[in-house]
C-alpha cells in the first residue's frame, strides 16, 4: 500500500453509564488506501457504527491513535475535530435526514455555500444519480431512493476525500438500494473519495476493494477482492 490516508492502531472505545462498561472497540488495527472502497460487515453491536463515527471525527477514542494523511486525529481537540470533519468528511446515514421546506438542489447548496472549493449542486446530483427533472422537487416529491441520492449529492458537494456511509440502503428495498450503491460507486470513481459503506449484506461486499469483518469490537477478518463487482451484479 503507497502511504495511507488513514493509519489507524489500537483503536478502543468504551462506553460508560454509571457502573456499566460497554466495550465496543477493543483495540482495532487498519490502514486505509486512500480512493480505497471499503464495505463493513458484522453483526449488530459489533462495533461498526462506533468505529466509523470515530474516523470521521464525530466521536473521539478512549484509547489508540488515527492519522489522517500523516496528521494524528486523536488529541486534536473538539476544534480540530470539527474542521477535519468540514473539510474532508461526507457522511449518508440510513435515514436522509434532508430539510423538507427546500428542494434537492437547495438540500445540497446548504452545504456548498460553506464550502471551499464545492460543486455546482446540479452537478452533485447528477453524479449521486439523481435525474435533472427531479433536482427542483421536494422531499416529500421523492422517493426514499431518490432522497437518499439528495444525501449523497450533499455529502459530496464539497469534494470530501471520505465519505462514510452507515447502513446507507437499510431503508430501501433491494432494486433501489442497487441504485443507491451505483450511486457510490460512482462518486468513489469520478472523485476518488474514500469510502466506507456499513452494511448488515454480505452480497455488497463483491463490490468493495476489501471487505472489512467486524466481531465484538475486533476486526475478525479481512478480505480482499481480486476485482470490484458492479452493484448492478449484485442480487440480494
Ligand atoms: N452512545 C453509546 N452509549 C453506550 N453504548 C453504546 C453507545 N453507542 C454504541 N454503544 C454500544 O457499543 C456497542 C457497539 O455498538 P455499534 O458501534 O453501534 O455497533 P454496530 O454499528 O456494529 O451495530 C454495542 O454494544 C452498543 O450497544
Ligand atoms: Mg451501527
């Protein structure tokens, strides 16, 4: 691997209420190439959401180290934190969480009128799959498949080198949820964006350069793709 955009070692997060101890990463190891399409597989509780809140600086570690391009993560502070986060972080969650008082187009300029070098939104869209016709309608005008484009289209405007996906097709049904992983695919080609997609499908994993396995807060296994599958080959 030429250097990585992520190092990441001794990873550890435990999470405490009162008495009881949650570990929820237990020491996690992994570097990241960057342009690297990564899908996170594993059983519920198994640490995913916790790790990749963690890379993209949404959550700090109790215990372990994360470069981002030579840059350590960890010890940054909240400030630090929040900047690494604006300026080269995307994330799409499960649900789309858009503003429905403004269109697609609009949902998307939120984000690229604070950005330093954005897209034109239209152009965010067209590459997240959103057809042109569509980009001045409404949430509520869309469908889940087309809102969750909008979000990929806002997480990318700004041209972040990650884009973290948690559970991105959770609420599509499989043909849609094809879709929206095309969508992905496409940004990771088009502007090299790093990306890590969480998903409860092991079919999804044939289209990622590895398959990360997660168990208990551990990684339990890696695997390596000879070649990246189309999502439109997938079938689940
Ligand atoms: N904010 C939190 N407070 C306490 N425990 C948490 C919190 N977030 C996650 N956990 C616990 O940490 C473990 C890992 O959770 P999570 O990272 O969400 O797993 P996954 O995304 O693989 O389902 C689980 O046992 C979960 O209950
Ligand atoms: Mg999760």
């Amino acid at each position: 691997m030429s250097e990585p955009i992520f190092k990441i070692t001794g990873l550890t997060k435990v999470y405490r209420s009162g008495e009881v101890e949650v570990h929820a990463l237990r020491g996690v190891d992994l570097e990241i190439a960057a342009a690297e399409f990564l899908v996170l597989l594993g059983p519920s509780g198994s640490g995913k959401s916790t790790f990749v809140n963690i890379v993209g600086g949404l959550d700090a570690p109790t215990d372990g180290q994360i470069f981002f391009r030579g840059e350590e993560l960890t010890g940054m502070g909240d400030r630090g934190l929040t900047r690494f986060r604006r300026e080269h972080v995307g994330f799409v969650f499960q649900f789309y969480n858009l503003v429905p008082s403004l269109t697609a187009r609009e949902n998307v300029a939120l984000v690229t009128e604070i950005a330093r070098e954005p897209m034109d939104p239209g152009e965010a869209l067209e590459i997240a799959g959103l057809a042109a016709d569509r980009h001045d309608h409404f949430p509520a005008q869309l469908s889940g498949g087309e809102q969750q484009r909008v979000a990929i289209g806002r997480a990318i405007a700004k041209r972040p080198e990650v884009l973290l996906c948690d559970e991105p097709t959770g609420a599509l049904d499989s043909k849609t949820g094809i879709r929206v992983l095309e969508a992905l695919a496409t940004v990771n080609e088009e502007i090299g964006t790093t990306t890590l997609v969480i998903t409860h499908n092991i079919a999804i994993g044939r289209m990622a350069d590895r398959v990360i396995h997660f168990h208990d807060g551990n990684v339990a296994r890696i695997d390596e793709n000879a070649a990246r599958e189309p999502a439109s080959a997938i079938t689940w």
